[in-house]
C-alpha cells in the first residue's frame, strides 16, 4: 500500500504552519500510516457520520485535540481540507460546510 497525500490548495498548510513542533511530528506519524496501511485504524482517520466522502484525520496531543478533513479520489489520494482544533465533544457544522465546499 502507497496512498499519495495530496493537499487542496492553502487550507492545510496554513494550519499546519501554527502548530507546535510535537504536533507536527505527530501529524507526520498520522501521514505515514495512510500511506502506508491499507486499513488505518479509526483512532487516526474516520468517516464523518452523514457527509458522504468525508473522512477527519485525528491527532491528539496533550489535552489537545486537532482534525483535518480529507476524502479519497479513486481510492488512493487522501485530499486534506481545513484542519482545526477542536475545543468541544461536537465538531464544529461550520468546519464541516467548509471542508463540504471544499471537496466539491
């Protein structure tokens, strides 16, 4: 298994940019396991219930805990979106929309 990551447009980068250096680190572990095991556990990459095509890849550092929203293309690319951090049980619906237009 080799998935491509690829990134739709800005989004991702720009938060990727503000986080601290243990997060990053741990975003990159995240990265890894997509490209390479061919079921990722749901702890790391998830559907979003009732958002066709949406998945969140989940980092947790600390008591933070921080989502970027992606979906496959043919099977093989993981397209990133916006990422966040997530301060409530609830994923934000704004974040959700978001990321929604953003697959389109």
């Amino acid at each position: 298994m080799n998935r491509e990551i690829i990134f739709h447009g800005e989004y991702f980068i720009e938060f990727y940019k503000t986080l601290e250096t243990k997060v990053k680190e741990k975003f990159q572990y995240v990265f890894q396991l997509i490209k390479q095991v061919e079921r990722v556990p749901k702890k790391f990459l998830s559907p979003i219930t009732g958002y066709e095509g949406l998945f969140e890849i989940r980092v947790e550092y600390q008591s933070n805990i921080y989502r970027v929203f992606c979906c496959f293309d043919k099977g093989k690319l993981i397209v990133l979106f916006n990422g966040f951090q997530k301060k409530t049980q609830k994923t934000p619906t704004k974040e959700i929309e978001k990321a929604m237009k953003l697959k389109e």
